[in-house]
C-alpha cells in the first residue's frame, strides 16, 4: 500500500512539473 502511494505521490508531482513548463514555454 505504502508502495502505491509513493508511485501515486510521484505520478501528481511529474504532473505538476508538466504544467509549469507548458506555462513558462507558453
């Protein structure tokens, strides 16, 4: 379960990151 939640926590974050970048190339 622990395990789940790390993959979970890191796939939002690598999201997160993706926007921003869009943003600032945009």
């Amino acid at each position: 379960m622990l395990v789940l939640e790390l993959v979970l926590v890191l796939v939002l974050v690598v999201g997160l990151i993706e926007v921003v970048v869009v943003v600032l190339v945009l």
